[in-house]
C-alpha cells in the first residue's frame, strides 16, 4: 500500500514442541517473522478480516484439529493463507482441503526449502489483499467525503470510473461545463492514486497570460543551465500536475508541452540536457477539444497525447435528481460558514430548484443556497431568465453573484476573494468587464 509496509508474519501452528521449534528455527534464518503457536484455539482467538498472518499448521492436534481450525479461519476470512502440515495418512484429507481454499499442504518430514519458497508466496498473496482492502477503503472515503455528491447512475458510474483510472498511471482528460467539478475530480484522481507523497500542482492556464505562462510553466532560467526559478511542471515531479482550461494556452505553448507528454523530459536550453519527469497529467477544458482540434483552435498533436483517459462530467441538468442532495448538503455547509440559521425554502425557490437549467451547474447551486443562507434575494428570481441566451445567462449569474458577495462583505475585497474563491486578478478582471463599482458597497 502506498506510504505503508504491511509486515506479514508466519504462525506455526503444532502441538510438537521439538517440530514446532524446528521450523521455527528454519524460518528465522531466513530472516521471516514467525512466531510458534502451540495450540489452534489460542491463535484463533486473534484472527479478523485485517489479520495479518500467514499459517502454517499441523492437521492432527488435541482440542482443535487442524481441518476444523481451517474451516473456522476460512470463516472469519477467505484469504487467509493456510497451509497444512500432514502425515502420509491425512493425505486424502488434506487434498479434499486443497477444494475449500487451502493455500498448500507438505507431507512429513517436510522439504524446509519448499516450505520457506511456498510461504512466502503465500505472504505475497496476504499482502495483495490487504493492500487492495486498504485500497477499497480509501477510495470510498475519498469519494464519499468529497464534493463530487450524488446518487444518479451517471455520477455513480463516474465515481466508479475515476476509482480505476486513479491507480493507471497514465494521463486524464477532463471535459465539462463550467461548475461541473472538475478541479474536484482531478483531486480525487489525485488522492486515489500512488503519488500522494508528491505534490499535487494545480496550474490555471485560463489566469495567466501569454508572457508569463512559459515562466510558470517551465521555470526561469538567466544563465545556462541554471534555473533561478522552477517551473511547475518540474515541481510537479513524482506528482501530479493539473492544466485547468489546457485550452487557453497559446499554440506555441500547446507546442512546448508535447516533450513533456510524449518524453516525460522538461526540455533544457543549457548544457546539462533534458531532465527526466516522472508526473501523471491531468487536464480539464470547458470545451470539446476535439472540436477546437477542427477549428485550428488546439494541437492535434497535443490532443492525442492528453486523450489517454477522457472522462466527460455531466452538467447539472442531465442529474436533477442529484439537486435534493446537493442543495442540502450546500444550504447544511453554508449556515455553518456562515453562523446562520436554516432559512426557510418558500415555493418560489423551490420552483427554481425543480425548473430551472443551472448553466452554472454545481458551482451555481452552491452560490444559490449561500444567497437563501444568507438573505440576499436572488435576482435570478426577478427576472425571466429563460429569455436569455446561455453566456447571457451566466453572464448575469456572474454579475449577480458578484454584487451579491460584496454587498455582504461590504465592499472587503479580501473577504469577497475568500467568499467566492478566486484569485484577485480573476476577480478584478470579471469586476471590470461587468462594470461594477466596488466603491459603492464601502459607503
């Protein structure tokens, strides 16, 4: 398991102090750990599905025998190792075992070589469950605990899909709608995956522009092969790197990237040669890129390369019988941000919440339920916004939202940063287009 060493011991199981020491003695020189067990009952008082054990065990034993303490292991889990240790009477017996699940058995005297060589085929196999048990775990936390909610097959299936790719080391290409969560999804890719010992970089190609987007990405560099400042896909080495809306950057940059995928080497113009990349990519675009690819607006080149895995997150309209679910966990998130009380939802939000086609999608719904939490009369409401074109609509969704935040900051440009989570120049730059004065909410 990723960032963890399962150490699997070896129970010898016997009722024969002088075999029983033997084999013990045979199995420490080889360097396992193996500790002796006289009787069955006492080990099996300590077993559970999360034992981490292998046994080895005699079939004939007072109190309990080694066939019904089988049987009682195989109970408690299936995966257990267990392998007999039998006299040439018991052969048949054992062989009949062989068919419910036992691992191997060796006739007395025993060959010590092939028992040490089979129990640790046997501690392998242990370790592979419990590693993919623990595995299992941690994917249903992570996606259970995340933002990614909902109980509708198209989610389901999603949730299902990101838990195989995570663990495939090969790049991911996110597509969806504004608000459909992709940085969420690219977290949990992330999170399932082994490389959570490294960095997880998220790059918002759409926030920088086109003369400092080669520097962010690839690092500073005065002198020859000397880098003053390191790029952020070479910080991203060992981990993963997440291009946020790959579609904004220039073509000559798309063209730069194309060594980085197709090599996993950051490209040097000094004297030291390229340097090697071990990082999983992950990419999101609003748009299809296959269409860009068409219209001259994105590399072929490129596209294929990022198009290993391309998951498609569906927009909130396609799952309305996720918005129950989603509007209360956000309206439950946002009185605790918030210190507020539960408002009440009167009919016509929930006239909205059944009709309308959120083109925000989850992020949109998030900013409703924060408006009803906190009092602020939605102007979505007032308006009849099925008149609108769709970039009218979130246009004015935008807008409304962003007048909203900083009537209740009161104009706090730092607090409505941390209200609506953008960075200050996103901010600055949607202030200017939609021709908001900031000053006014300050008097």
């Amino acid at each position: 398991m990723t960032g963890q060493t399962l150490n699997i011991r070896v129970y010898i199981v016997d009722d024969d102090a002088a075999l029983r020491s033997a084999i013990v003695q045979a199995f420490e020189l080889e360097n396992f750990d193996v500790k002796p067990v006289a009787l069955a009952q006492d080990l099996l008082s300590h077993i559970d599905k999360n034992f981490t054990g292998v046994i080895v065990t005699d079939v004939r034993m007072p109190s309990l025998d080694g066939i019904t303490f089988f049987r009682a292991v195989k109970a408690i889990d299936p995966d257990i190792p267990v392998i007999f240790l039998t006299g040439h009477a018991d052969v048949p017996m054992v062989l009949s075992m062989l068919h419910e699940g036992a691992f191997d058995f060796f006739s007395k005297p025993v060959d010590t070589d092939h028992l040490l060589a089979t129990t640790n085929r046997a501690i392998s196999a242990r370790k592979l469950v419990l590693e993919n048990r623990l595995l299992k775990e941690k994917a249903e936390q992570i996606v259970h605990s995340s933002n990614l909610l909902g109980e509708s097959p198209i989610i389901q299936k999603l949730k299902d899909t990101i838990q195989q790719v995570a663990q495939s080391d090969v790049d991911v290409m996110l597509e969806g709608e504004t608000g459909t969560g992709k940085q969420v999804v690219a977290q949990m890719l992330y999170q399932l995956s082994d490389r959570t010992s490294s960095k997880f970089i998220n790059v918002n190609c759409a926030a920088m522009p086109d003369h400092l987007a080669e520097a962010e990405l690839f690092g500073v560099q005065n002198t020859p092969g000397v880098y003053d400042r390191i790029g952020k896909i070479e910080e991203s080495h060992r981990g993963v790197l997440f291009l946020d809306e790959i579609d904004s950057l220039s073509l000559n940059l798309q063209g730069r990237l194309i060594p980085v995928l197709e090599n996993r080497e950051l490209p040097s113009t000094g004297i030291t040669g390229n340097k090697s990349l071990s990082l999983k990519i992950i990419s999101s675009s609003q748009k299809d890129l296959s269409v860009a690819v068409e219209n001259g607006e994105f590399r072929a080149d490129l596209f294929y390369l990022l198009n290993t895995v391309r998951l498609r997150l569906p927009p909130l309209r396609n799952r309305r019988e996720d918005i129950p679910l989603l509007f209360a966990y956000f309206l439950s998130e946002a009185t605790e941000k918030f210190s507020k009380k539960l408002p009440k939802i009167n009919s016509k939000a929930q006239q909205r919440l059944l009709e309308y086609e959120w083109p925000g999608n989850v992020r949109e719904l998030k900013n409703f339920a924060d408006s009803l939490v906190l009092g602020i009369e939605d102007s979505h409401a007032k308006n009849s916004v099925e008149q609108l074109t769709l970039p009218e609509r979130v246009e004015r969704f935008e807008s409304n939202t962003i007048i909203s935040s900083l009537e209740y900051t009161k104009g706090d440009v730092r607090s409505t940063l941390r209200l609506l989570g953008i960075p200050r120049k996103t901010f600055y730059d949607k202030v200017t287009r939609h021709k908001i004065n900031i000053n006014k909410f300050r008097n």
